[in-house]
C-alpha cells in the first residue's frame, strides 16, 4: 500500500517553524565543547583538510563521515566548534526535510515537527560535533530508499548500499540498520511482491564493500583494518557488561533500557510511537511500514545486540546514542496520533510504567514531569487544543536544560576569562588548567599557538617544572564538578606538591564557575 505525498510543502507553517525553531536552538542553546569527543572529531577534521598527519589511530580516525563536513567547514570558514557544529545543523535539517515530505496530511505533520524538534537530548547536540544526528540522517535516508524500492528498484538499492557504508563510516550503529533489507525480503516473498530490488541490493552491497575493503587493503595495507579497532573502540571496561558477572547482565538486559529510556527522556516518543507502529503494520502502508520496522530494529539491536565479534558484550546505552530513535519515532508518532483515543487504555499503563519507574530510581522530577504529561495528554485528547497543551509540555524541558547548562557550565564566561588570563600573562608564567580542559585548549584560546604554550595539565605537572618556577597560576573550571567528578583528585594531588614544594596559595578571583589562584614560593 502506498501513502500520498503533497507535492509542496515549502511554504506551510508547521515546516518553516520546525526550521527557524531548530536554527534558534542551534544559536541561542549553545554551551560550547564537551571537552571530549567533539575535540576528537575536530581534530580528525582539522587534520584531515589542512593535509596534517592524523592526531592517532583510534576509532574516531575510521569515522570520516563524522567528521569530512565539519572539518571541511572550519577549513573554510575558521577553526572554531561553532563553525563545525553548522554540520550538525545541516544534517538535522536534511533530516527534518526528507521526512516531513513523507509525511502525509497537515495535522500529522504538525505532529511530527512538534516531536521532531523537542527532544531535549537530539536538541543539545545539534550545535555539537558529534556523529549521531549525521547517522540519524543516514538512517532515515535508507529508509526512505527502501520504501522506494519497487519505484526505482536499481537507484534505491545503489542508494541504500551507500547509506550503509557511509552511515558505517559515520558510526558503527549502522549495523543496527542490517535486519531491514533482511525483513523487508522475507515481507515481499511473502505478499509475492517483485524481488528485483533484493538482486539489485545484493549486487550493489556486495560491489560497495568490495572497494571499501580494497580501500583499506591499498591505504592501510590491511582489508579488516577497519573492523580490528571495533573491539578496542567499544572495550572500555566502565562501559562494559562482560567483565561484571551475571547479576549486572542480566540487569542490563531486562530493566536497566527501561530505566535509561525513563530518565533520559525518550519515555514520552517510544510509548506514543507504538500506535503508530501498530497502524503501519497493519496497513502496511509503504514508508511508515519501513519506518515501524527500522524502529524496532534499532531497539532490539540496542538491547540486545553485541559490540564484540570476539564475545558478548551489549552496548552501554548512552543517552547521545539513542538519538537515532527519534526521527522514526516521531514519524510514527505522527502516523498513529489518529488511533491515540483508540488505544488510550494500552497508551495510559504504559505512562504509569515509566512513572512508576522514575519513582523507583528516585528521580523525582522526570516522575513529576511524566505525571503532569499524562494528566494533560488524557484531559486534552482529540480535542482541538491539544497540539498547544503538549507543545507548552514538550518545550518547558528544552528551555529548562539551556537554563541548566547555563547554571553548570556556563561555557562563554569560562572562555572569556581564560582568554584574559592568557593575554594578561603573556607567557610569562604557567597556568595551570584542569585536564578535561587542556585536551581541548586548542578550540578555546583565542590567541595564537605559542601564547597557550603557558597553559599546563594539572594531571601531568612535572615536579620539576615546578620547583623552577617562582610563582604560577591555577584556573579550575568549577563544571568538573558535574562532569569529570574524578578531577577532584588531581586538583588535590596539585595542591599537595604545590604545598610541598613550598608555594603560598593567594586567591584572585571565584565566582560560581571559575577559581583562579596565584602561587607565590615562600622566601
């Protein structure tokens, strides 16, 4: 069954307010780096374009669709975080267009951009750098190219085989994407549909890997280089379920989802995707049937499905990778809000569940939220104010967590007063930084190269260095607080030898942010 599509759209409310919405959060929700990843992919780009030897050979090396854009953008326009993050944008844009063209129907599109746009975790790294919005796109791309396939059975299946290895080389979640052609092969066997496409796809997934092995073999001089640093890339033992014993396996693969899903936000679209995901399956309407399926591939993939080749291991579900849920999801939203009444019963034990689970983990707010959701979601129910009371429910979060990072991070004002710091010292003493905050020092000094010479590790400093100085700064960046607890320790480590060495701790200036002390050496 095929769904219709309005041919324009460009004009209509709903799609230029989904635009300018996400452009505003882009500008106005900026909190600056994370001081890990991004820095990673910014420097992969840096090096990439400006033709410089790559900073390692990590995993992130290997993800060049994560990083190709952004850094061709800073190459062009300045190396800044800002400038690469315009690739984040871009993405969520070409995502946000090639579904709302999909989907049919004014109310139903008001929908999905009303979900589309207000998901507090895919809204805080649309101005980051950061590979999962270029999958979420990558993903949605292969879907739209499957529903397709009867359409354009050759074009859709190079399509399709692309998106695979691009979205592969974007990130290793594209795996989770292989059970589609599988399940749609067996589907159209079934309902005696033409196979044309399944050859077609086969022959082209099988001439696109080719030369991606071959790529490797002629680079790197080996075939599976590639598929060698999965396991070192995802084995990082705090993330890991192996190594802990049954009793944490079995947590994590029966209630520990439920919980990240509760209090990571993604409670509210996964539960009002299931009407939606009932209806596609039913009618099997093209598009939506694809796109019911590629949600619950992603979800069985991300509950159960192994990071290693070598032993089973599940994914440590971070909330930043769950991301990819929410495109499908809110096109699926969209489709079944027709059949919310219908399955009201179903739709309200599912809400109490996730409330019931907040109050379990002690998560007070997200169980408040979720009450007062589905208070208000039942009281206005197909009636004609409902899209205004659950935007008013969807957006209070999104201004809440600008308001947040603001209170933890405030990232402009850190950045401004190391800025001062640096061209008030003018090389002529160390300053010392936190560690999360030297690895990207490079994105956040606003002089030149020799003049963050000064700026020193406190996890690295060398006793030597020290005793050699007469006096020296220590700035410490208060967000270590919330983000890299661990820290603590190496500030304490510092203010030791510092207090060994013979140094005078004088304060200069605190704030709710920053500290910043001077250290002078007794006579």
């Amino acid at each position: 069954m095929t769904h219709n599509v309005p041919k324009s759209f460009w004009h209509e409310p709903s799609f230029l307010s989904g635009l300018f919405f996400l452009f505003l959060y882009w500008w106005l929700g900026y909190d600056g780096i994370t001081f890990t990843d991004d820095v990673t992919y910014l420097k992969f780009g840096k090096s990439f374009w400006s033709e410089e030897p790559f900073p390692d050979n990590s995993l992130f090396g290997h993800r060049w669709g994560a990083y190709l854009v952004s850094g061709w953008l800073t190459y062009l326009f300045g190396f800044s975080d800002r400038i690469g993050s315009l690739a984040s944008l871009l993405f969520v844009y070409a995502t946000f267009i090639l579904l709302y063209r999909e989907v049919a129907g004014q109310k139903e599109r008001i929908w999905f951009t009303l979900f589309f746009c207000s998901h507090v975790f895919m809204l805080h790294f649309i101005n980051k750098v950061y590979p999962d919005t270029l999958l979420a796109f990558w993903i949605c791309l292969l879907v739209v190219s499957l529903s397709k396939r009867h359409q354009y059975p050759l074009v859709m299946a190079i399509l399709a085989a692309i998106c695979f290895i691009v979205g592969f080389s974007t990130k290793e979640l594209m795996v989770y994407m292989i059970p589609m052609p599988i399940l749609l092969f067996i589907f159209d066997w079934k309902v005696k549909n033409k196979l044309t496409y399944h050859a077609y796809f086969t022959l082209s997934s099988f001439a696109v890997l080719m030369i991606y092995f071959i790529s490797y073999q002629l680079i790197m001089g080996d075939f599976l280089a590639r598929f060698r640093t999965l396991d070192e890339g995802y084995y990082i033992s705090e993330y890991t379920f192996a190594d802990k014993g049954t009793e944490v396996m079995l947590a994590r693969l029966t209630y520990l989802p439920l919980i990240t899903f509760v209090e990571r936000s993604y409670w509210i679209w996964l539960v009002l995707a299931v009407p939606g995901i009932i209806k596609a399956l039913q009618t099997k309407a093209s598009f939506f049937l694809e796109m019911g399926l590629a949600l619950l591939s992603l979800l069985l993939c991300f509950w159960f499905m192994s990071t290693s080749l070598g032993f089973y291991n599940p994914i440590h579900l971070n909330p930043r990778h769950l991301i990819i849920l929410i495109p499908p999801a809110s096109v699926l939203i969209a489709y079944g809000s027709d059949r919310w009444k219908k399955y009201k019963t179903p739709l309200l034990f599912l809400f109490i569940l996730g409330l019931t689970i907040s109050l379990l983990i002690n998560d007070w707010k997200m169980g408040a939220y979720l009450a007062a959701f589905t208070l208000v979601f039942f009281m206005v129910l197909n009636k004609k104010k409902s899209v205004w009371a659950i935007l008013v429910f969807l957006i209070i979060p999104v201004n809440y967590s600008i308001y947040y990072q603001y209170q933890n991070k405030n990232y402009t004002h850190f950045k401004s007063t190391l800025n001062k710091e640096i061209q008030k010292n003018d090389n002529q003493n160390i300053i010392y930084i936190n560690s999360f905050v030297f690895f990207g020092k490079n994105w956040i000094i606003s002089s030149s190269k020799s003049e963050g010479d000064a700026l020193k590790n406190i996890e690295t400093v060398q006793e030597e260095e020290m005793k050699n100085s007469s006096s020296f700064r220590l700035l410490v960046y208060k967000y270590y607080l919330h983000a890299y607890p661990e820290e603590a320790e190496f500030l304490k480590e510092f203010q030791h030898l510092a207090k060994e060495l013979g140094f005078e701790e004088e304060l200069v200036q605190e704030d709710c942010w920053i500290k910043i002390s001077k250290f002078q050496k007794r006579p």
